[in-house]
C-alpha cells in the first residue's frame, strides 16, 4: 500500500511532537515539515529526528516563500533569497531530509520570469545535487516561471512538487501532471472550491479526486499520498484535532484507494 502522509503543522494550538504523536495514532506514517523562521516548540535541527522517535518518516520540508518574488528582480535581495535555501538544503541534509520543496513565486502579481533568476538558482541546484537532497519546485499561480526552470534544469536536478489546491484552484486549465509528471518527487494534496486557496481536506471541496488519481497514475507516481491541509477554514470552529485527524486519515485513504486502483488498470494495459 502507498505511505499516507500529513503536514505537521495542521492547525490547532498543539505542540509539534503532540501533533506528530496523534498524526501516528491517527494511521499516517509519513510527516510534512516547514523548514523556515517558524520553529514552533522544537528547533527546526531537531524535528526531523523526533519525527522518526515516533515511527514516523519525514516526506519533505517546505522551505520558507517570503521574498522569493525577489529571484527575479535586480537587486541583492534575489541573491539573498537563494542563500536562505541553500542553507535550507544544508539543514535538510544533515539532518536527513529527503526533499526540500521550493516556491519560485508568491502572491497574484509576482515580477515576470527573467533569466537572472536561473542564474540565482544555479548554485542552490549543484548545492542540492551535491548534498542529496531533491529540490522540489511547486506548481503556483504562474506556470511558466515553472516552465523555464525545468527547461533550465533537466531531471533529477530539478524535482517537481505538485499541489493540487493550487492547480485546481488557479490554473485548472494547465496541464501540470501531463507536462512534468515524470519529475514528481511528492505531493501536496488539499481541495477547495475552485476559487480559493483553502488547504480543506480531499473531497471537501470541487476536485474531482477520482480524474486526479488517474493523471497521477498515468505520471506512473507510485509515493505516499501527502496532504497539505489546514483546519484554520471551516474546521477549527467545528472540531477538535482528533476528529480532524480521523477525517483526514478517512480522506487519505480515500484517494490511496484512487490511486492504486487507478494504477492496478494502467499497469494492467501496459501488460497487454
């Protein structure tokens, strides 16, 4: 069966290895870090290793997305910006994280693609490569900063992270699995309406989960099924953590279920 797997940080006013620890009662086996500012009750150094105390594997980090629009603006905030990740990537190999995923843009209006911003990107690329850690670049609101970054940096430089909220919620229209799904390195899974960026829980939204599955299995993804969702909208005010936790296990599974059956028949015509 493929790993499930949660962000660590889903809501609630929990400590980190509180949330971890109900996370693993709750039947994930994977967890999601946030590798920024934001530390919470544990330094950033020493979660990864209480992720495994708990029986738990660590799927990926986020690195942190405040001033990344910087990357392709003049100036010497870009080239700080990509010594913010490069120290990420070096915290995520010391302390045996596998992934690192990236945003290359933020907010509705982000600066236009410029190619400064691949030669930024350059040495946090042969960084990542030297020291084992997948970059993980995430689909966004502008597909064709995307776009240029992996014509710019051929596979496995350069891994691709795919967000569904984001796609379904921004640019259904864009074929981001058929594009790059040979370079998927994880997922972050969430619903909404279509509109907004909402982080809910799989089926809670307009996504339709079962057409996912079959473009993921088409990719040939074969990892866990990693949610990225939030109880700040819609579910704080409605329920505790534990129940939130039970309802995200449910929808993991869920799509788990998609997915394999959506694989078991692709590899079935392969055979033919």
């Amino acid at each position: 069966m493929l790993p499930l797997g949660m962000f660590a940080w889903f809501g609630y006013e929990l400590p980190l290895t509180e949330s971890l620890r109900r996370m693993k009662a709750a039947g994930f086996g994977r967890a999601l870090l946030w590798w920024g500012e934001f530390e919470g009750d544990l330094p950033l150094a020493e979660q990864p290793d209480a992720v495994r105390r708990l029986g738990l594997e660590v799927e990926n980090a986020h690195a942190p997305f405040d001033g990344c629009n910087a990357l392709w603006l003049p100036g010497e905030a870009g080239d700080a910006y990509v010594q913010r990740l490069i120290a990420c990537v070096d915290g995520c190999a010391d302390t045996g994280v596998p992934v690192l995923v990236v945003h290359l843009t933020d907010e509705a209006e982000p600066p236009p693609f410029a190619p400064r911003g691949i030669e930024r990107l350059k040495p946090l690329v042969e960084r990542a490569q030297r020291r084992g850690v997948t970059l993980a670049f995430e689909n966004l609101r502008h597909p064709q900063h995307l776009e240029e970054v992996f014509h710019a940096f051929p596979a496995p430089l350069a891994g691709f992270c795919y967000d569904s909220g984001h796609h379904y919620g921004w640019c259904k229209d864009t074929p981001f699995l058929e594009r790059y799904g040979s370079r998927l390195a994880t997922l972050h899974l969430h619903d909404n309406d279509g509109v907004r960026d909402l982080h809910h829980l799989p089926f809670d939204g307009n996504i339709d989960w079962a057409a996912l599955a079959e473009k993921l299995a088409a990719a040939g993804f074969s990892g866990a099924v990693s949610l990225e969702v939030q109880a700040f909208l819609g579910y704080e005010d409605q329920m505790d953590a534990q129940a939130f936790l039970e309802r995200a296990y449910t929808s993991a599974d869920r799509v788990r279920s998609l997915l394999e059956k959506a694989g078991a028949a692709h590899q079935g015509i392969q055979n033919l």
